[in-house]
C-alpha cells in the first residue's frame, strides 16, 4: 500500500480573532487527511490565543505555539521549524481555503514527484471575489522547462504590473527540503514582500514545478489588515527585501529567462506600492502623474486599492474637485459600484490603477458606457519611478 504524504499546514496569527475561527474550520474541513496544522500565535492581545487553545483541545492535529510579537517571517519560521510533514503548505490566519484544495494539489505533487505545486486564488472582497488563476499553462514543467517555460515568464516585463505566476506563499504545497533552508534564511525585518521572498528563490531552485490550474485560495482582502498599515520601519524592510531578492534575480538568471529585467519590474512596483504618496503631488498648476489636470476638473476616481485610497487623500488635500469615487469591490466607505456612475456629473476619469491589464478593462469598460478616451486619465507610471526619485530615495 502506497505511503500517505504528510502535509503540514502552517498557520501564522496575529489579532485576527474575528476571523480565525473561519480559516481553522476551512483548514480541518479538507477531505485530504492533514498530517498536522501548526497555528503560531505571535503575540497576539486580542482573543487569538484562547481561540487556539480552543481547538487545540479539540483536536489533537492541532500545534500551538505561543511568541513574542516578532513579525511574519518569524512566525513562519517557527512554525516551520516545528513542522515534520514532507511537505509545507501555508493559510493566513484571516483567510480560507476550499475543501478540496490539499485533495488536488496532494495529487498532483505526490503523482508527479513535484517540488512545488502551484494554484490560482480567489481575491474575496466580501461581497463579491474574484478569480486570478495563474496564466502559465496548467502540467508538469521539469528541468530545462522551468527555465524555459516558467521562469521565462514569471513577471511581464513588457507590461505594468503583470505576474503569471502570483508571488503568494499560501496558494501553493512546497516540498520540505525545498523550502526550509530558503525561508529559515530570510531576515525577520522583511514585512513587506515577505511571500515573494520565498516564492522566488524556491522557482529558481525547483527541479519540478506543477501549475494544478484550479483556483482554491480565498484571500480575503480588508481596509483594516497588516498589509493595509504603512508601517515606519516599511522602508527598511523593503530595502532589505529588494536587495535580497536581487541578488537571487541576478544570480538565477540565464540565458532566455530575462531574470534580471524581471527583477527591475518587480522591484518598481513594489516601491511605488509601499510609497504612492510621494510618487503623487501637485505642482505649476498641474497634477503629477496624471498630466494637464487642473483643479477645475470635476473628477471621477477609478479604483479603491491602496494607490486609490492614497490618491483620494492627495485630491481631497489640494482641493481637487471629486464628484465619486468608485471601484468594482465597493468594500470601502463612501465608494460606489461603476453600474452607479450613469447619473453622476464629472469632467474626466483617474483610474487609480497601476496594473496595466486591469487598467485596460477598466478603459475598455468605460468607453463602451459612452465615456470617450479623452476624458480618461491614467498614471504614467515610468514617471513616478525615474523622474520622482522614488528609485534613489527608497533603494538605497
């Protein structure tokens, strides 16, 4: 009888009480019998740690550990230190999975002596989700493949922003010996662009890499989650992380995989990311990075994400005229669904996005709604990073 694989599960938590209890419930509902799910709590003060001991004692596949609040990466790290499965898989402590989800990678992974088994996710905005399956073709891609078909073309360099396969940890099962020398080595100050730390130099090491071609994360995106906090050491850390993924960009790159330019285009988002608030600003009269825009413009804004949150603020600061602001998601107060702009009055369109694939739909959308192209503005995105200075500023 062939050998059931062990998987572990790693569950990092911090202040999620209010959620928590979903992603365990979604974790023990897999019909693939999980070897164990290890749930860190790192230094959480709201109910997080009773939530845990909770579960803990109601089933015994369940390993607490209890730390001092250090951040993500070493949460992980400890849960990953006291994982014995062969391999690793990882939910986020405010998200969820569906039931079938191990079922199917597991199958994948085991058939196919596979490294790394990746999938799509389903970004839930709560009222609505929606899916973002990965773009390379789904299959078995081994040795001279992975270079070839998939690093190739991990991140678009032709376009702003555009990754075929997402730079998240928690929609993808990691062989052990694969990932735990990759993610022990990773610095604790990284907080920003910790999945795509691991992600990254795990693609450049597997040997096979299956892309399962299912969708089964839920990541659930909130207004009041860590990534949605600018935090003061954010500049460091991103510092800190550019310039190690850089280095194993560089160092991974071979002929036909474009690695290092990948890397420049992961690197410009990640800084305009972290800091859109300098990369927009007001001066002769005129709206940076948008171009003629003046303050007698009545404006729509298009996109409630964070760059659209920032920009809203800036607007609102230099006494921009701004007739709604609107956004597909519609999870954020006071914005509106785009089937709701027929009846407002406005002079011209800011699409407050910064991926060039969703700039393009949104473009589309509103044109065949009768709004004509030159009335839509979008961000001139070469601009916020060379002539701002956000490069020589932020990487230093």
């Amino acid at each position: 009888m062939k050998k059931h694989a062990t998987l572990s599960v790693l569950v990092p938590v911090y202040n999620v009480e209010k959620y928590l209890r979903r992603a365990l419930d979604s974790i023990l509902a897999q019909t693939y019998e999980i070897h164990e799910i290890i749930c860190v709590d790192d230094g959480s003060t709201d109910g997080c740690f009773s939530i845990l001991q909770e579960y803990a004692e109601r089933y015994p596949r369940i390993k607490v550990i209890h730390k001092e609040n250090g951040g993500l990466v070493s949460a992980r790290k400890a849960a990953l230190q006291a994982a014995t499965g062969e391999y690793i898989a990882h939910v986020d402590s405010d998200d969820y999975i569906e039931p079938d989800m191990y079922r199917d990678l597991m199958a994948l992974m085991t058939e196919n002596n596979a490294d790394i088994v990746t999938s799509g996710l389903i970004r839930d905005y709560g009222n609505h989700t929606v899916t973002e399956g990965e773009t390379i073709p789904a299959g078995l891609y081994t040795g001279d493949e992975v270079k070839e078909k998939v690093l190739s073309s991990l991140i678009d360099i032709e376009s702003f922003y555009s990754a075929s396969l997402s730079a998240h940890i928690t929609n993808k099962i990691f062989r052990r010996e694969l990932v735990y020398p990759l993610q022990m080595k990773l610095d604790n100050r990284i907080c920003v662009g910790e999945d795509a730390a691991v992600i990254y130099p795990c693609l450049f090491t597997a040997e096979k890499v299956c892309i399962s071609g299912g969708n089964y994360y839920h990541y659930c995106v909130r207004n009041d989650s860590i990534m949605g906090v600018k935090k003061a050491d954010n500049d460091v850390s991103l510092s800190v992380m550019l310039k190690y993924l850089e280095k194993e960009f560089y160092s991974a790159n071979e002929a036909g995989t474009n690695l290092d330019k990948q890397f420049e285009v992961f690197r410009n988002y990640m800084l305009l990311l972290q800091d859109t608030q300098q990369a927009i600003f007001y001066r002769n009269g005129l709206l940076y990075p948008f171009g003629n825009i003046t303050r007698e413009k009545k404006i729509l804004l298009y996109g409630a994400g964070k760059f659209g949150a920032v920009l809203k603020e800036k607007l609102e600061e230099e006494g921009f005229r701004l007739a709604a602001w609107v956004d597909k998601a519609g999870n954020r107060e006071g914005v509106i669904r785009p089937c709701e702009i027929g009846s407002i009055e406005y002079d011209i369109v800011i699409i407050a996005v910064l991926v060039s694939k969703a700039v393009k739909e949104i473009r589309r959308e509103l044109e065949e709604q009768g709004v004509g192209s030159h009335r839509i503005y979008q961000a001139d995105v070469n601009f916020m990073i060379q002539d701002t200075g956000l490069l020589e500023k932020k990487y230093v």
